[in-house]
C-alpha cells in the first residue's frame, strides 16, 4: 500500500466536517475508550507508538505529555493547559488548514483525550487569523462537541471536565514558533521565549503546558482505536506512522497525499503525474522553505525524520514544493528572504538586521548589480545569524541561502555576467502561454 | 510633588473625534468585550480576539478601539497599541468593504501571483495596504496563505479564492466594486463583509460554517489516487472489539 488515508479517508463525504459524519465513521470512540483508562496509560500508548510532532520539529509527542508533572507539588499543582498550533503558515505549508476545514472533529477528539491524558481542563486551539471558514468550522465542531457532552462538565460521566476555547490569531508567522504563540494567548506581541524553561513546566500563564501541532493531536484518536502497535506498523524505523504530504508548485496534481513516513518524491511523482509537461523538476523544499533546498538528485531520499536529516535537510511539515527549470532559484530566495525579514519578530539582533541586510544583497544579485564578493558577504552573514536568536526562525531564514548557493552558485554567477536575471518570469506562471 | 491638580496623563493621547462614516464603539460593544474576556483563565488573553471585535464595528483598530481595550483590561493604552501594531491583520486605517489579498510568498508569485498582484495595482490605482476612496476594496499583498496546492491564491475578506489568473482577478475585482460579489471557492455560499468576517475571528461564530464544500480538488486528489489504486491504512487490529459504550 503506497498510500494509506486515515485523516482524510472521508474527506469526500459531503458532511464529514459534522459531527454525524464524523460519528457515523467511528467518531468519539476512542473518547469512550480513553476516558476509561488511565491517564498515564494514554501516554504510554502515544509514547509506544511512535507517533513524532506533525508541525516540523519531530519531537516524540507522549515524551512531551509525559514532561508535565503531575502530583500536588510544586509546578504538578498547577493548571495544566493543553495549546494546539493551528497557526500554520509555513510557506508551502498547507495540510492543517484543509485538514481542519474537512474533518474538524478528529482535532476536536483528539484535543478531548490528549488533555485528558496530561489532566488539563482547558485547552486551547490557536488557529490562524487568515483562514475565517476553517474557524468557522473549528468553532461550530466545538460547539457540536459541547452540545453532544464530549466537552464541559463531567464528560459521560467520567468525572473530567474540560473547556476549549478556539482562539484566532492576528497576522504573524512567528506565532507559529510555540513560545511566541504561548506569548501571543497570554495577550502580548508573540515574541520567542528564551528556554529553558520549557513550556512542559512553564508554559501558558508558567503553567505546564502542551503545544503540539494540528496533524499530532488529530493522530491520537486513530492511535487509541487502533493501538500503538498498528499505528507503528506504518512508517520507517525512527518515523512511525502515516503523515500528510503537501505537494506543490510546477507539478501536475497537487494536492494532499496521505501515505506512511518514508515514501520518496519520485514515488510521489511517479504516481501522480510529475511535472507539468516538457518541464523538469529543478529544486524543492521537503518541509516548507525553512528547510533547505533540495534538487533532482534528492528524488530517492526517503521522507522520514532521518532520511531528510541525512540528505541536509530537515522534513519539516512535508511541505513538497516542487518548482521547474523555468524557475529563477534566486528570485525564489529573494522573495523567501523577504519574507523572513517581514516575519521576524525583531527580538534578536542577528535575526531583525540580518534578514535585513540579506534582502539588500539578494536584491542587488538579482538583478545584476552585485559583485563576486556579495556572495561571500551573504554566506558570512548567513554564518552570524545561524544558531543566535531564541528562536528556530533565523535558522529558516538561511536554509534557503546557504543550500541555494550550494547547488546553484552557477546560476549566480550567471546573473552578475549576464547584468540581470536570465529568467522569464511569464514561463514559470501557470498561465503562461494563455494570452493575456 | 504638591501640586495634585494636574497628573501626569500615560499612553496615547485622548481621540475621541470618530471619522466620518466610522460607526461609534457602543454599549453594546463594552458587554461583547466582557463575553471574551470571560472566556479566558486572564484577561489579557482576550486581547487578540479583542482588537477583532473592534475591527468589526468599525473596519479598523482605531484609537478609541486600542482605550476601550486598555480600559477594559486595566492595561496603558501604550500597551495595547504595542500589541496591535504587531499583527499584520489589525489595520490602522479602515479597511475597505471587500479587503483583496494576492499571495506573494515564492510559490505563488512564481506561478502568477506577483502578476495578479501586478495587474490589481494597475487595474485598481491602489498600492499595498491601500483603500480605495469609495472604500469598497482594500488591497494587500499577503504572505503564505496555507492553500498553496492551489496556487495561486487569493483572499477577500479571509475567504479562499482559488487558482487564480490575472483576468479572473480582476474580474473578481470587478464584481465586487460592483457590490456583487461571487461566493469563495471554499467558503459560504456568499461572501461577508470584512466588518462580518472580523466578529467570527472574535469569536462570535455566524453560522455560515455548514456552508461550502469539506475540501476542494486538490485536497481531495490524495485520497482518490488511493481509492483508485485499492490503497487503504491497515485495519485496526479488532474492529469487533469496539468499546461498551458507558451510560
């Protein structure tokens, strides 16, 4: 089985953001089967399964649940909060989003058992601000769920209680980063924690909390129902599971596809079409464009944790954008550094001037101005913000520069000979050849 | 030190002077303020959801919206206005009935949204972060809108508006300077106003999520490559040994 549908495997079913489609395949059974185990148990079960953060990091999700302590001591004592990242904004990044729109509930359910698990009584989904139906939906399932008593007071009589409350955001890619997210519930500008500590002890309000991403937690219902040795029965050896891949750009089919950890593009693009016709495939990202580039030669490197690490790059959000020969690597990094620029939250140093400057230099060699040594000026400064700020942000930023020039230096070469950019920026439209 | 008679005033300065055709903050405003306060375990959490109730009365975080919410939450004004100024999606002037966005992060650019982007300045006069005088559009070139499998993109009001050309924007463009707007593509079956929009991102839900459709193609095409090639996930290992239900 190359690809194996379990959060999108109803996805067709015109009502399966309700809560009677969702119950009619088996929604709010593993509520039923978790409420009747003990919590620790639960951890155990998602820390047996393998199951690894869906949001980028990779970090194993029941050892995060299982850093909250627990007991009446010290930080135990305190409200534990469970906080899922719905803030997805990534570039290339868009799984969550259609995933919440479609079938709401299983985060909702997952939502419910998780903070059961870490003995949370409030939880909260942050989702994006830009995305109003997918609240919509997020919202109206809540509802649904509270209407149905999978949350409030005394759920199913279990004696647990729990209120989500579905948060929008405002507009801010950093928000994304789980300490500038926890800032940004608490009422402030989302700015990057320095940690230690970590959010597993003082998180939300110094409480402990979880953040754990959309994907993750919509996973956990299926691992309950189906236990953790099935949901490891999928995957490779260090990456467990089936995960979304986001593909993307100059391909023929993009789209959403739900396969184990480890499927590789090529399969991926074998099966659906490739690129678009008379085009091949120049470079891509694996996890959104804060992981580095890969290019042609990549197309084998099976899509797990380790496999992308190995190949210098990092799996990310599974993110696969696929851009074609038409496309100019360098306005692609230009506008990637852009944006980081736009995004940084400007606590660090390296970060807020850095990006800054590397916009200037990106802009001057792309479009033929630059010199030789701007190259050398870029990388140096890509060498000074990488590893200093609070907050995986910076180390984003570079991740297309320095894997960009390491591939194609020649074509930045290319541009300071040629005194501009070779590239025709109508070919690598998708309306190119239409008129206009 | 002894003279009491004049304190000395903190944050931004008293505006009390709403613009022309601006609706006033109201009563009705102050109690809805309380519903989000009251949802959090604090009260500064409520802030964000706040500034969007502000921008649903009057289109914009203005500087009565930012002493309401100071007010309410026993925070400075400063305070509030630092807040507000991070988020890209608070306006500080009013946006227009119809707020356009174009993705411009790298993928959608390359495949066409910086000459959709492009095509809308020039078609609509309007620069970035511009409202038009009439105040039916605003424009804004947007970051990453998670929706790049179908690029390019772009928003009204925070609605999707798929696959996009620079002729079916400006055709977009044209209907709703024309006050007939077509339906998102993943979305409600009619489109809301920014001032709508701006209540369900505080949390006050319309009812408009029954509408539109659960996915679009793209999302969709994953799942029926798999159904078309017989691929499905393992079974769960004892489908019969689904849990007693509890009363």
């Amino acid at each position: 089985m190359v690809f194996t549908p379990v959060l999108s495997a109803h996805w067709d079913e015109s009502d399966s953001f309700t809560i009677e489609g969702y119950t009619r395949n088996r929604g709010y059974e593993a509520l039923t089967k978790a409420l009747a185990m003990a919590p620790d148990d639960l951890i155990a079960m998602v820390k047996d399964s393998g199951l690894r953060g869906r949001g980028g990091a990779g970090f194993p999700t029941g050892m995060k649940w299982g850093f909250i302590p627990q007991g009446p001591e010290g930080q135990g004592a305190k409200p534990h909060y469970l906080v899922v990242n719905a803030d997805e904004s990534e570039p290339g990044t868009c799984k969550d989003t259609p995933f919440m729109m479609a079938n709401p509930h299983a985060l909702v359910e997952g939502v419910i058992i998780a903070s059961y698990a870490i003995r949370a009584s409030h939880a909260f989904i942050y989702v994006r601000g830009e995305i109003v139906h997918v609240i919509r939906r997020v919202q109206e399932a809540v509802a649904q769920a509270y209407a149905a008593g999978h949350l409030g007071t005394d759920i199913h009589g279990s004696g647990y209680s729990l209120d989500v409350v579905v948060h929008a955001g405002a507009g801010a890619y950093i928000c994304g980063e789980e300490t500038a997210l926890l800032d940004s519930l608490e009422g402030y500008r989302g700015q990057p924690r320095l940690r230690p500590p970590f959010p597993a002890t003082h998180g939300l309000y110094a409480c402990p909390t979880v953040v754990n991403n959309v994907e993750s937690i919509a996973s956990v219902p299926s691992i309950v129902l189906g236990g953790a040795q099935w949901f490891s029965s999928m995957g490779t050896e260090k990456s467990k599971g089936y995960t979304l891949y986001s593909l993307s750009g100059h391909v023929n089919k993009p789209g959403q596809y739900e396969a184990p950890l480890g499927i590789t593009l090529r399969q991926l693009l074998d099966l659906t079409g490739g690129m678009r016709a008379g085009r091949t495939l120049k470079f891509w990202t694996p996890g959104g464009s804060s992981t580095p580039l890969l290019t042609a030669d990549h197309l084998d490197v099976p899509l797990d944790y380790e496999g992308v690490m190995a190949a210098g790059s990092m799996l990310g959000t599974k993110a696969l954008q696929c851009f074609d020969d038409t496309t100019c690597v360098l306005r692609a990094i230009l506008r990637w550094t852009e944006f980081y620029a736009h995004e940084s939250c400007g606590k660090c140093t390296p970060c807020r001037e850095g990006t800054y400057w590397m916009v200037q230099i990106l802009e001057r060699l792309e479009n033929g101005t630059g010199t030789e040594a701007d190259i050398v000026t870029l990388l140096d400064t890509c060498d000074n913000i990488f590893g200093r700020a609070f907050c995986a942000l910076a180390d984003g930023a570079v991740s297309p520069i320095v894997s960009g020039v390491k591939y194609f230096r020649e074509e930045f070469t290319q541009h300071l000979t040629s005194g501009g950019c070779p590239f025709d920026p109508v070919a690598s439209t998708v309306f190119s050849g239409v008129p206009a | 030190m002894a003279d009491t008679s004049s304190p000395v005033v903190l944050g931004l300065p008293e505006t009390t002077v709403v613009p022309d055709g601006i609706p006033a903050l109201t009563e009705q405003t102050r109690t809805e303020v309380r519903e989000i306060i009251a949802r959090y375990p604090r009260s500064r959490s409520a802030l964000l959801p706040m500034l969007h109730l502000v921008q649903s009365v009057q289109g914009y975080v203005s500087p009565a919206g930012i002493a309401l919410c100071a007010e309410e939450l026993e925070l400075t004004k400063a305070e509030v206005a630092a807040v507000a100024t991070f988020y890209t999606m608070y306006r500080r002037k009013p946006a227009g009935t119809y707020h356009v966005g174009v993705c411009t992060n790298t993928l959608c650019a390359v495949l066409g949204g910086d000459a959709i982007f492009a095509t809308l300045k020039e078609h609509t006069g309007l620069t970035h972060n511009e409202t038009s005088a009439d105040g039916t559009i605003s424009l804004e070139h947007l970051e990453c809108n998670a929706a790049c499998d179908y690029a390019p993109v772009m928003m009204v009001n925070w609605e999707f508006y798929d696959n996009q050309t620079p002729q079916s924007a400006r055709a977009l463009v044209d209907a709703l300077q024309a006050g007939n707007p077509p339906a998102p593509t993943r979305g409600p079956s009619t489109l809301s106003t920014f001032t709508q929009i701006s209540r369900v991102l505080a949390g006050f839900n319309d009812g408009l999520g029954q509408q539109g459709p659960t996915a679009g193609t793209p999302t969709l095409v994953g799942l029926a490559l798999a159904k078309e090639r017989g691929d499905v996930a393992p079974a769960y290992p004892t489908p019969a040994d689904a849990p007693e239900t509890e009363s």
